[in-house]
C-alpha cells in the first residue's frame, strides 16, 4: 500500500506554447495540485497514490493512463460517465505571471462524495496530502475534510497546499474561510507569499508564520520562486537558497517542490516530533533544486526530474 495518498483534484494543463513562427498552440499535459505531488513523490522512489474523481471521457482516461505510467496507485480514483474532466487553459500574460481559464462547472472532481472514499488506502499509508481547490462546491468538499479528519484520528501526517485560484471560488470570503477552516489537520503547509498573506490576514512575514504554527501547524514551507524558500517551525526559521537554471516555465514547481519535501519527510522515517531543523534543513533543499529542475521544461507532470538529477544539481551548489 502506498505511503503517500493524495486527494484532490487532476485535470488537463492546455500550456500556450508559441512556435517558431509566433503562433500560439495549447499543448495537453497532466496536471492538478495533489495528483502532482503524488506523481513526484512516485518519481522519487515513494509509494504513492491518488484519490479522485474524474470523467469517464477521452481527457481522464488520459489521466488515469498517466498516473499508473508514473507508478501511481489509482484504487482510489472513479472514472464517471456522468461528469466531465477538469480543463484548465494557462498562459502567460504581459506581466509575467501565469493567467488561468479552468472549464470546471459541475465537473468530476465536485462531485466525489466521502462514500466513494477507499479509506484502507487511508489506513495503510503514513502520509494524506490535500489541497483546497475541491473545497470550493459540494459534494467534494465534504468528502475531502471528512477523508482529512479520518487520517488524522488515525494518527497519519496531514499535509496542506491552499493552492490560491481566484477565479475557482464564488468570492475571496468564500475562499478564506474555507482554506483557514482546515488548517487545524495540517502538520505542514506549503504556501506562496502571497497565500501565507491571504490565510493568515498579516501583511508581515514574520508575524504571519508565528499565526500559522500558533494554529497548530509544525511545519510551514513557504516557496519564494526564484529566492528559494523558508522554513518555519516553534524550533527555528530559515531561509534557503535555491539553484541557478534556466526557467521555461514554473507551472507545477511548487507541487515538484512540495512532493519532494513530503518525499524526504516519510523516508526520514521520523515522527513530527523527532524531525529537526537539520532534517528540515535538509529536505528543503532537496526541494529547492527539485522544483527548479522542473521549471526548465513545459508542464507540470512532464518536466518532474529524477533523483538522478536532482542530486547532480545538488552538487554544483545553490545560488546564493
């Protein structure tokens, strides 16, 4: 039985690509936060496996196909003839960041109900990841935080991505309150700068992170993109550099990122309790020249790199 369980949402990535002659073509290509981190945890020589809905259709066969490619289980993902797939349409616009366009009313990944939930893969995993974006409609939303209150009464690592999608939620109210109401499962969170602003209501970092691990989490990792990223616990804060490469595209960067820290975390073999700040340390910047590895190709799934390949970054030092 897998390690690390995943639950959540997978969809399609259609990435604007240009071509030689500035056309703009959509290229397909995996995706969706928590199937991501379970993909690169699979990559890196952990167990992992994936809980989730999708349509019964062209595009989540497609997914399915691609997560038992990776070494993904999927006893935990339902094909639906009744619903459709997820679709996501992302392209960079003039100020560098990256505009989404999601095709997601009533979609597959709304509609996973908590009795759907093959909770033994649950009982035999040491690690639950989720996300927030099925927490945006019901009945996903329910299934999603009664699987997260299921795995921590049993005793298993709770990890947390808000994964901040505007446009996916009916207003920004709507989106706090549902992404703060779940932070009392998590051990660790992974956030943005900007989701750590939006959670936590405190424009200061400092005071920000102390909001966050006073809430009850123990880890909070916080991605800084080119600058690295942080590491925060009641034993200690710092930051940590990353490694020089040419970015392409940063799409699923962060989920490499975070399924590589979650990665080092279970093959530590230590409780929450037992894991320092060397051992964090240590994980993140694993992390750091994983998520940069996957920023030098298009695509989130597509561009994850091997251990291989992290560990030959590794070894030619982090850019300070």
């Amino acid at each position: 039985m897998p390690d690390i369980m995943a639950i959540g949402e997978m969809l399609v990535d259609f990435t604007a690509v240009t071509d030689k002659d500035g056309d703009i073509y959509y290229k397909q290509n995996p995706g969706g936060a928590p199937a991501n981190v379970a993909v690169m945890a699979a990559k890196l020589g952990v167990s992992s496996g994936f809980i989730g809905k999708l349509g019964k259709d062209m595009f989540g066969k497609y997914l399915k196909e691609t997560l038992e490619n990776e070494g993904v289980e999927t006893k935990g993902v339902i094909l639906d003839k009744d619903f459709s797939t997820t679709l996501a349409f992302v392209r960079k616009g003039e100020d560098g960041e990256r505009d989404f366009v999601f095709y997601r009313k009533n979609s597959a990944d709304l509609n996973l109900n908590f009795s759907e939930v093959n909770l033994k893969l649950i009982d035999n995993c040491k690690l639950l990841h989720f996300g927030a974006l099925t927490l945006t409609a019901e009945p996903s939303k329910s299934a999603v935080i009664n699987t997260v209150e299921y795995a921590k009464q049993q005793g298993k690592i709770i990890s947390y991505d808000p994964n901040w999608r505007e446009r996916l939620w009916e207003s920004k109210e709507a989106a706090v309150k549902a992404m703060r109401s779940v932070l009392r499962y998590a051990d660790v969170v992974k956030v943005s700068e900007l989701e750590l602003q939006i959670i936590t209501d405190c424009a200061n970092l400092l005071p920000a992170i102390a909001k966050l691990l006073n809430s009850g989490v123990k880890v909070v990792c916080i991605t800084q993109g080119a600058k690295g990223c942080i590491i925060a616990t009641r034993k200690g804060i710092e930051r940590l550099p990353t490694f020089k490469v040419e970015t392409v595209d940063t799409l699923g960067a962060g989920d490499s990122f975070f399924g590589a820290f979650l990665s080092k975390l279970v093959l530590s073999g230590k409780t929450m309790d037992e894991i320092d700040m060397n051992d964090l340390r240590e994980f993140a910047m694993y992390a750091n020249a994983c998520g940069s590895l996957s920023s030098t190709k298009v695509g989130a799934i597509p561009a994850m790199p091997t251990h291989e390949e992290i560990m030959e970054l590794m070894a030619k030092g982090p850019e300070y």
